[in-house]
C-alpha cells in the first residue's frame, strides 16, 4: 500500500512510530520534562535538539490531522453532490461543458452504448475554459466524441452558454430550432456538479424526465494535474452554497442539505476554501 498524507494508516505510523519513545513524542511537553532526569548526562545540545524536533513532530502531525479532516469533510461534500441515478434508455443525451474532458468521453460512450439516439453538446467559454481554452467547451467535446466514433449526424452543437442556466435554456432554444423534442434526458457532468445541474434543469424544464450522470470515478480518483484536489475542493465548496440561495434567486429548485453536509461546508470555508464562493 503506498501511503499518503490522506492515508489515516500512514497518521498513525507517523503519531505512534514502532516504539515506546515513538509513541511518547506526540506529547513533547510532557516528554521534555521527563527527559529533564536525564539531562545531567546529555549535552545540551542535543537535548535543545530533541526538543525542537519534538515540538516540529507535534506540529507536523497536527498539520496532517487537519488535513485529513479537511479530506474528509470534502469527501461528505462529493458524495453529497452524487445524485446516484440508475441510468435508463433515452430520448437524448445532454453534455453540459467545462474543463474536464472526461465528461465528454462519459457522454460519447453512453451514445455509443445504446443508450440514447441524439447527443447534445452544451458549452460557449465559462469561467475556467476562458482563461484556458481558445476552442468553445461544445466544439471541442464533439471532436471528442466524433474521434470515438460518434456520426456527426447524430450531434447537435450549443457554443454560446457560459453557466449551467445558459446550458438549458439555450438547448432549449436549439432544439425548438430543429424541431425537436425530447421527453427523456441524460444530463452528463462532473461528478460534483450533478445535483446542481439536477436541479436547475428541473427549475427549467420540470415536465422532462432527467437521468443526471458523470465520469464514473471516485473522490480519490478524480483530482489531476490540470484538475487538483484543491480546486475541486473550491468549486464543490462554491457549487454547494448556490444549491443553498440559488433557489431564492429563481435559479434552481431547492435540495434539502443535510446538517452534516452544512458543517462540512463551514469546516471548508473556515480552512480558506472560498475561492468559488458567490460575492
């Protein structure tokens, strides 16, 4: 097993050790002074040397306790996000854009497995394509899915939207265009971001039936080079307190939060994940 700083195996092998002494050393107060006896016989040095190291051994494992914690409050707000549906077969699969790709491949292997007849990509620049990306989200993931094998005919393309309401109403409008009109929808996004796609396309279309889906990856799984874990971190801490006021705004139908899930999101806050937060 390679270990980790969100390892809790790896905590305790640094908290306790393999000895007595080990063990002692995350109470370096109490420590230091039981190692007062013996300071008759030990230079100076290096018993101010023990001290120090001690003292940064605490620290360094009360550092590591903190973010494990931090880990796993945003693990409660992961899965939280997870609307867990069973997917069914549809009239159209709906990708919503933004900065992970792998939500493309999600939506072009679920048209390639049958499970719909139409794909539909969503998606101008929005907040974090902008400054990334000069191709718009939709274009880029039709490539996507043409390179996997999905005929052209069977694409439909909305590059102008920028957030998730945009996403909905302009697919709307694109589809009243061809006239088009789908009863059953599978909605693909990131994974934290289903239940509020979920709920503002209720706000918007509440008489379709809506499967909401994502790349199939777990917490640990998910974070990458491009995508870490920090980030995510701030968006889902961000995306869980529109799911809270959108409603008020007209933007979404409400989602009961949990208490457990609320305090979560204040341990994040409190800890400097308020990047995403609205102003």
């Amino acid at each position: 097993m390679r270990y980790s700083p969100y390892t809790a195996n790896w905590y305790e092998r640094l908290l306790h050790g393999s000895s007595q002494f080990a063990r002692a050393t995350s109470y370096p107060f109490v420590l230091k002074h039981a190692l007062k006896r013996y300071a008759s016989s030990l230079p100076t040095k290096i018993f101010n040397t023990l001290c120090v190291f001690l003292h940064f051994r605490h620290f360094l494992v009360l550092c590591l306790y903190s973010r494990m914690n931090i880990f796993d409050c945003a693990k409660t707000l992961w899965q939280y996000h997870l609307m867990n549906h069973s997917l069914e077969k549809s009239d159209c699969i709906l990708v919503l854009g933004s900065h992970d790709t792998r939500v493309a491949v999600r939506g072009a292997a679920l048209y390639l497995q049958g499970w719909a007849p139409l794909l539909i990509f969503s998606g101008g620049l929005g907040n974090f394509t902008q400054g990334m990306w000069k191709e718009k989200e939709a274009d880029l993931f039709a490539k996507i899915a043409m390179d996997m094998g999905v005929p052209r005919e069977a694409i439909l393309i909305e590059n102008e939207s920028t957030n998730t309401g945009e996403n909905i109403l302009f697919t709307q409008r694109l589809l009243q265009l061809q006239q088009l009109d789908p009863q059953s929808f599978i909605v693909v996004q990131k994974p934290y971001m289903e239940r509020r796609s979920y709920a503002t396309f209720k706000k918007h279309w509440p008489h379709k039936k809506l499967i909401v889906t994502s790349p199939q990856l777990s917490f640990e799984e998910y974070p990458t080079p491009d995508i870490p874990l920090d980030r995510v971190i701030n968006i889902m801490v961000g995306d869980l307190q529109r799911i809270k006021y959108y409603p008020e705004k007209g933007f979404q139908i409400p989602q009961e939060i949990p208490d457990e899930v609320w305090k979560a999101f204040e341990t994040l806050v409190a800890a400097g994940y308020d990047k995403h937060l609205i102003k």
